[in-house]
C-alpha cells in the first residue's frame, strides 16, 4: 500500500507484525491456509475498495442524510455500489468458513480491514458490519435451519441484519424492554412492540433484512432474565429458502443524527397488524446472555471504528501543520523574517503529539484485544482461558477509553486548523461529527466504567486484572534491559502497583456496603485503567522500536525515533494522571455522590 489518506500503513504493518506477530495465527488449524501474504493481500484488497467506493461518497453521504419516501428508505445511490464492491471482494463473509464461501480469516485480520473501511466512511460501513454482527451471532446460536435460510444470505451479501435492542424507554436498562413475543401452537411466536435507534433499520440494499431482536415472551420472569432473542425477518423465509410475504415490521419513522449521517437509523413499530411472524433463537429468556457473548467483538469494534476517525484527524491536521506557515518563534524579533510551519510551533507538536500517542495507544490495544479473540482456537487452554478474561477486562476499556480519547483527538485536529478545523470546507469537523456517536452506543461510556470497576475489575477475586498486572510487569522487565526505558519501565511499574493496591481498597469499601459511593467513582478508574493500559503498550512499542533502532534503514529511523518520543510524551504529560484518578477512587470521594438534586 501506498501513502494513503486512511491509515499511516507503517505503524499498521508494525503493530501486527513487528509487536503481535500474527503469523502465528497461520499455526492453528483454522488458518492454515494463511500467510502473512494472503493477510496482506486482503488489508491491500480492503485498502483499494475503501479509497475507490467508499471515500469518494463520505462527504456526499454526510450532506445528503436518507430520506423517507412513500415509506421506503432511500439513499444516495453510492452506498449501493460501495455494498456491491465490498460483498464482491467477499468482505461479507470475511469470517465465514470457507465451505460457505467465507475467508476464514482471523478476527484481528478482519479489523484491520474494517479500519480502513471506517476510516474511509464510517456511515456506509455501518449496514455490513451489522449485517455481519447478525450473521456472527447466528453462527454460534442458531439452529441449522435458522443458519441456512437466515445467516447464509447474509454470507453471501444478499441479505442485510440489525441488532434491535433499544426501545424509546429502554436504553441503556434493556430489563426494562417491554417487547412481547407471544407463543404460537406451531412453534413460533408474533412479535408486538417498538424499537428505537435500529441503525440499518430499512433500506434497499439487500433481497431482505433479518432483524435479531430482544423481546420478552409472555409469562417470563422480570429483569433482564426474561429477555429472549428472535429472528424477525422484513420478508418471511420459506421453508425452501424462497423469499415469502412482507412481515408485519413497519419503519414508523427515521432519525435525524449528528453524524454518520449516510448510515439510516430508524424507528420501527413490529406486530401493528398483529402478524409479525419471529423465530426463537437459542432457548427462552437466554437472549441477553446470547447477545453479550457478541458483545466483546462489537464494543471492540466500536472502539477502533473510533479510533479510526481519531486517526483520519490526526493525519489530516499533520498534513496541514506541514504545510500551513503562521507566526514565528517567541525569540525571533525580525517581523521580515519568513512564517514558520504550524509544526515548528512547540504548542502544535504538543497537540500532534498528544493525538499520536491517543491514536497509535488505543490501535494497538485494540489489535491485541483482537488477537486475545483469535486465541479462543488455541490448542493451549491455559492460553484460551487467560485470553478470555483479559479480553474481558480490556473490553470496556478498549471501548470507552478508545472512544472517550479518540474523540479527544478529533477536537486537537479541529484545533490545529483553527478558523479553518471549524468549518465544513476542512474534513476535521466531519470526523468529529461521525465519532460522537461511539461514546453513546453499544452501551454508554458512562455504563462501560459502571462495568469495569463493579465487575470485570472485580471478578473472579479479580483474575483478570492481576493477569493484565502481569502482562505490564514482563514488559516492565524486558524494557528495563534497555537503559535509556529503565526510568519508564519503573514508572510504569509503580503505575501498575497503584491500579492494584486502588482495586483491593475499592472492592474492599464495596464489600463493606459502600457500592454506590465506590462506583460514584468509576469514570475515575476508568481513566487508570485506561491510562495504565495505553502507558503498557507504547511502552512494549517502545521497547521494539529501540531493539530495531540500530539496524533501521533511513526510512525506518525516524519511525522508531517517533515511536520513542510519543512514548516519552506520554510518560511524562499523561501516566502521571493516572495518580490523582487513583486518589479520588482509594479515597471514594463523595463530592458528585452527595449533592444533592436541589442544590443545582
Ligand atoms: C446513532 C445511534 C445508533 C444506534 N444504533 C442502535 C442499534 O442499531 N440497535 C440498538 O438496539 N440500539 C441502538 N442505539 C441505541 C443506543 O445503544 C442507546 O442510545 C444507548 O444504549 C443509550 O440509551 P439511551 O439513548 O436510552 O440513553 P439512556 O439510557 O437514557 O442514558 C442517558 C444517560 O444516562 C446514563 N445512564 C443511564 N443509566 C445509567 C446508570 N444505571 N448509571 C449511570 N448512568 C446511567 C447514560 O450513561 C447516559 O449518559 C443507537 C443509538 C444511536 C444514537
């Protein structure tokens, strides 16, 4: 690949090969067939479809939202043909065996292409990456039936998916759901109820939509224990696989977004004529369980779809403070003296710097997160099994904190073109529109934290943790053979001591009664958690980049320089935030606990 607009393909190539070492994958069986060529092949295949069909629309798909036209969703005719390219080249069925004509790749391979995909338009991105969450999801749960008639076509690109979860009243609390599914003598249920913010809710795309949606069959326990999951297709599925009569799904109106405006989120009403046909997936009232298992990859997802608009800024306004000359030093007196570049600007590097470590931080993270879901076909159990939990406790952060920073990112973009960042005629305020999206969905960032602190951190006597502990504690180890990181390596170290010691004191005060004080304070420790995280990796980054460092080539040294210095960077302005977070967590402070509703 080329310089391209998408991605800094080098820090690509270096975070899976030179760090991750993905060509371990091609041992197990599965990828087999696999080489870091045919992983290569299908990054370049992406890259080429993501520049020619997708990049081209993302300004156009942003200005011309999709409308409602005699109830029917129509969109700029661009996103069909940017479908047609990617279900084409097989991107559909990226994950799929290859006896149902998939690419039997791994899922880290298969991120890296969707960054660029999302990179270049995360509006049209949005109808196959959910088509194949739907098709995932019905791999593991559904019957062979169910597999054949409903996950197939999606496979094949013929037909699209939602995930329904969210109602008017039911966001984040999905307990609260109030969709009912009522048995039939056959089998089969009828669906009755409302859902909101379906994203690819309608549309023309495909021969169908297969709808995956949370409902409560009638007589199930309260809570989120009641919660069943059902295939509800647009169109009813014969038995034979034919294409039946339209079902009883009604687009009841479309909703107007901030951005990702290409992608059609929709309100749908199911059952008005009391004959929306549903299949169950799975067993009764385990329909939440079914969904969270997917979860993991979509909040990983959401996550590096985040930090791929943080990316897209952070090369755009690079590009801009290479190119656009103002001002002069603070010590340069002679105002006949030529404008310096923005970059010469200690305070533009500050920012550049800041979004690097942010962007390249939270890539990595989220690459390894990927792998840790390849190691689930590991012949290794011990291997599986840690892999599982850190995955665990990585995902909230990965989503949250990669969300959270990459929208940082995005206003440093902004910032760096000034006047200019914040107008339409510059792409910067595009990418930030697009990615405020990504602290909101697949669970808030705020219910992510919630997540962390009062589960992920503390479960199973918080294995997980003390596994990730480890992680930071060899990389410390292996850093501090090379001199110039020792003082980084011990750093870190004391950074991850504290995270430990501020987890035994929160989940002591919990235990002590104190839950809703403790977790009062979970943002904070979501910001170590995140921090500590971030810090672990550009520190391993480092640690390859100084090995590599002498035998580089001219074009490699500065790579391995940069990567040293954002490390630097981040050591010095960011880890030591991770102090005061621990502070107010340790100490449960009880400042936003305690006021008080009247008080505002
Ligand atoms: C563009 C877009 C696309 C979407 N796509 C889909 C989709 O395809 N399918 C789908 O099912 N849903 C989808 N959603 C819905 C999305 O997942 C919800 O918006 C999200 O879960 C939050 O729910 P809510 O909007 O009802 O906010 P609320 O749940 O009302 O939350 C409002 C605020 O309160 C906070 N809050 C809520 N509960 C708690 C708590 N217990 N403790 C502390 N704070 C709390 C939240 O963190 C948030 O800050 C989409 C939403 C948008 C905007």
């Amino acid at each position: 690949m080329s310089a391209s607009p998408l991605t800094d393909r080098r820090h690509l190539d270096f975070t899976l090969y030179e760090l991750l070492g993905v060509e371990r994958l091609t041992t197990y069986p599965r990828f087999a067939e696999h080489s870091r060529d045919t992983f290569d092949a299908a990054i370049e295949l992406a890259h080429q479809i993501a520049v020619e069909k997708f990049l081209p629309h993302n300004r156009k798909g942003d200005l011309n939202e999709p409308r409602m036209v005699d109830g029917r969703v129509e969109l700029i005719p661009e996103i069909a043909e940017a479908m047609d390219a990617f279900n084409g080249a097989g991107f559909c069925a990226a994950l799929a065996d290859y006896e149902q004509g998939g690419m039997q790749l791994p899922f880290v391979v298969t991120q890296a292409c969707d960054s660029l995909f999302s990179a270049a338009n995360a509006g049209t991105i949005a109808y196959p990456a959910l088509a194949r969450a739907a098709a995932n999801l019905l791999a593991v749960y559904g019957t062979e039936d169910q597999k054949r008639r409903y996950m197939q076509p999606i496979i094949e690109g013929r037909y699209y998916g939602t995930m329904c979860l969210s109602e008017p009243q039911a966001g984040s609390s999905l307990s609260d759901i109030k969709t009912r599914a009522i048995p039939q003598p056959d089998g089969s249920y009828r669906i009755v109820g409302a859902k909101m913010w379906i994203s690819a809710g309608d549309h023309e795309l495909g021969e169908n939509i297969v709808h995956l949606l949370l409902a409560k069959i009638d007589g199930a326990p309260a809570g989120v224990r009641g919660i069943s999951l059902f295939i509800v297709p647009r169109w009813r599925v014969n038995a034979d696989g034919s294409r039946g009569e339209r079902n009883d799904v009604q687009l009841a109106g479309l909703n107007h977004k901030m951005g990702q405006r290409g992608s059609v989120n929709t309100f749908l009403k199911f059952g008005e004529n009391d004959d929306c046909h549903a299949e169950l997936v799975g067993k009764p009232h385990h329909g939440l369980s079914y969904m969270f298992h997917m979860m993991n990859e979509e909040r990983i997802g959401v996550g590096m779809g985040a930090v791929q608009q943080g990316s897209l800024g952070y090369q755009y306004s690079l590009k801009y403070a290479r190119e656009r000359r103002q001002g002069r030093h603070p010590d340069q007196k002679d105002p006949t003296a030529s404008p310096v570049t923005l970059i010469e600007h200690a305070d533009i590097r500050r920012m550049l710097l800041m979004q690097k470590c942010y962007i390249e931080g939270a890539q990595v993270l989220g690459f390894y997160a990927s792998m840790l879901v390849d190691h689930a076909l590991d012949s290794d159990e011990t291997l599986r099994s840690e892999s599982h939990q850190l995955l665990e406790l990585l995902t909230p952060i990965i989503k949250a904190w990669g969300s959270d920073y990459a929208l940082k990112a995005n206003e440093l973009a902004i910032q760096i073109l000034g006047g200019y960042g914040y107008t339409r005629d510059y792409p910067v305020e595009q990418c930030y529109r697009d990615n405020r999206i990504n602290p909101i969905h697949e669970g808030t960032n705020g219910i992510q934290a919630l997540d962390l602190l009062g589960r992920k951190a503390m479960m199973d006597g918080g294995a997980a943790l003390k596994l990730l502990l480890g992680k930071v504690a060899a990389t410390c180890a292996e850093a501090a053979q090379i001199e110039t990181l020792r003082p980084l390596a011990a750093q870190l170290a004391a950074a991850a001591e504290l995270a430990g010691k501020t987890t035994r004191i929160a989940g002591q005060r919990m235990a002590a009664g104190e839950v809703r004080q403790v977790l009062a304070n979970a943002q904070h420790y979501m910001q170590l958690m995140g921090h500590l995280s971030i810090a672990w990796v550009w520190l391993w980054q480092a640690t390859v980049a100084a090995r590599a460092l002498p035998g580089a080539n001219a074009v490699d040294q500065p790579f391995y320089e940069g990567k040293l210095q954002a490390c630097r960077f981040f050591y010095a302005t960011e880890l030591p935030l991770v102090e005061h977070a621990a502070k107010l967590v340790s100490q449960v402070d009880d400042t936003a606990y305690a006021m008080q509703d009247e008080w505002f």
